[in-house]
C-alpha cells in the first residue's frame, strides 16, 4: 500500500515537472516572439534598367507672316513642297513625312503700340501670321541626331531654313514596372542578409514593403547625374523598394 502510494506520488511528481516544463517553453516561445518583433533591419533595393527607344521623329517648323493672307498661303505651300521634294531625296518615303496642317493667326489689325523712349508708340505689326509643320516619322532612332544635324543645314543652304528638333518614343513603364520591382526586392534582402550576418542574425520574413515611384534619368528629363546615359534615344529608368525584414 505504501509502495502504491510513492508511485502514485511519483508519476504525479513526473507529470507536474513535464506540465511546469511546457508552461515554462511557451512562456519562454512568447517572449522571444515579442521580442522579434522589435528585431527588425530596414532596408533599400535600387533597380536600374536601360531603355531604348522604339522609334524616333524629326519635326520641321517654319512661319510666313504679312498683311496679303493668300500670299503668305502660296509662300508656305511653295516651300512646303519645297522641303517635303528634298526629303525624299535622302530617302524618306511619302508614308513617313506627315504634314500637319496650316496653323492661321489673324490679329485684326495691323497697328500695335509699344513703349519707346518712355512713351506709347504705334508701330506697324503683320496682320496674318501662317505656322508650318513637317514631321519625319524614322525608326533609325541611333542615327536621328545626325539626320536631323544634316536636314537642318541643308535647309539653310537652300533658303528653306526651318526650326528642327527630335522627339522620341520608348516603351511604356508598365511593360518594365515587374521585373524592376522583382530586381529591386531582390537587392534589398541581398542587403538584408548582409547586415543579418554582420549581426549574427538571420534575416527572416518580410514586415513592411513599400515600392518606390519608378523615375527617369537622362538628357530629356531634369534628374542630372553622373552616370546617366548620354544618347538621346537611350533612357535609365529606376525604382527603389524599401523593405523592413524581421531578424531572427
């Protein structure tokens, strides 16, 4: 009976140091867990990718003002013809010159004042002003700086000097923006798992994330800074994800 009762004792002994055991474990597992919470790394993934443009456009503009409207109309379609005949000599196809059309300012009068020497002058003005536009549609985007260099001054050797300038036309944000972002997240756990191993840490789950607006460097855009390309028809895009990673 005595034997029944140390048994009895002990199995209860057993089972109370295996309960206080587990409640020490858990107790211990919810310290630690909230005291991860507060182990955490912020940090940042830059994303960079170049992007080239998919087509190119030169753009012509000249104007004719005076006071006889339907002459200043034959001088622009004459020199429009003029200038669409020489482009086709350096090989543009019709298809690819679009001319936009008249542009007609009538200012209703034909006097303006204007100050001089401290008082109001009138001064004789064109009544009619007539702006043109010609547009070269190329899909040679490398050599359209050149083009248009050499269009330029050959208008001006002829006496059909225009104002010349580029645009050009690249691909849209949203065809890049997953792949950036996937880069980008990607470099920011490389940072993390950097500083996790400085720390003896290991870098666990992710928190917080917050993805960056994607910007744009290059000569056509205000960001300036070294390291940006050049070519006109080349543009950096770039995203930076900022990311919180728990340590554990």
């Amino acid at each position: 009976m005595e034997n029944k009762s140390i048994v009895k004792a002990i199995i209860v002994s057993v089972f109370l140091f295996m309960g206080l055991a587990l409640l020490g474990f858990f107790i211990f597992k919810g310290i630690k867990t909230l005291s991860d919470k507060d182990r955490v790394v912020n940090v940042k993934g830059l994303a960079e990718m170049d992007m080239k443009a998919t087509s190119a456009t030169i753009s012509l503009n000249f104007s004719f003002s005076g006071d006889d409207l339907n002459g200043i109309i034959t001088q622009t379609d004459t020199k429009t013809k003029a200038i669409v005949a020489y482009l086709k000599t350096l090989g543009y196809a019709e298809g690819s010159i679009a001319v936009s059309d008249k542009n007609v300012i009538d200012r209703q009068t034909y006097y303006d004042w204007i100050w001089e020497g401290g008082r109001r002058v009138q001064t004789k003005i064109d009544r009619y002003t007539i702006s043109q536009g010609i547009v070269i549609q190329s899909n040679d985007v490398e050599g359209t700086e050149s083009k248009a260099s050499q269009i330029k001054l050959s208008l001006v050797t002829n006496n059909l000097t225009a104002d010349v300038s580029t645009a050009y036309t690249f691909p849209e944000l949203n065809s890049i923006k997953p792949q950036m972002i996937a880069q980008s997240t990607q470099n920011a756990r490389i940072a993390g798992e950097q500083f996790a191993n400085d720390s003896h840490a290991t870098l666990g789950k992710i928190k917080t994330a917050s993805q960056g607006q994607i910007t744009i460097a290059g000569r056509y855009y205000d960001e300036e800074s070294s390291g940006v390309p050049q070519e006109p028809y080349i543009q950096r895009a770039r995203v930076v994800s900022t990311i919180v990673f728990f340590l554990e």
